[in-house]
C-alpha cells in the first residue's frame, strides 16, 4: 500500500477512475492491524489502487474531508467520495461496491 504524502498527490490519484484510501494517525493503535487487513481485502481487488494517509503528514485532508475520527476509509471515483467507513469498517459494505463497480 503506497503513502500519500501531500494534498496535491491525493488530488491527482483521487481524480483516477477508482481507488480507496485509509486515513489514520500514527498513533492509533487500531489503525495499524486495520491497514493490515484492508491489504489482505485489497488482494482481490488488484486493478484498485490503495493508499494509506497520514493525517499528521496531510492535515489539510482532515478538514477538507471532514475526517473527525480514525481510521476512516474513502474510496473515491472520479474526484468524488463515493463511500465512507470510519472506526466500525463493514468490509462486506465496500466488497458490494466494488462487484458492483467492475461489473459495469
């Protein structure tokens, strides 16, 4: 999983036709195996880029997106957030969404 570093990259890469992004601090200590798995969940999906943020290293993000807590997954289509799931991720919830993505 890459890491965004600033606001002008997540710019560029949410603008891409799909991808999901995991915004978390670095000392959350929920985050860390939540990375973990979102990697292992995105093995089945490897035409779909994701990346991780750091809200430390982009805080710009924080307010821009209204990120209020962590870890928060976003997955953007197109420039747009099309889905978010913060602290309780329901995996299952962004498993439909990409079947339905792809099979378009």
């Amino acid at each position: 999983m890459k890491t965004i570093s600033n606001y002008k990259d997540f710019q560029t890469i949410s603008n891409k036709e799909l991808c999901i992004i995991i915004a978390k601090t670095k000392t959350c200590g929920v985050c860390h195996p939540l990375t973990n798995k979102l990697g292992m969940f995105m093995k089945e999906y490897p035409e779909i880029p994701a990346y991780q943020l750091y809200l430390e290293n982009v805080a710009i993000f924080q307010g821009q997106h209204l990120v209020f807590t962590v870890p928060t997954i976003l997955v953007f289509s197109g420039g747009k957030e099309i889905l978010r799931e913060s602290r309780f991720i329901d995996f299952s919830k962004i498993e439909r969404l990409f079947d339905i993505y792809l099979a378009e």
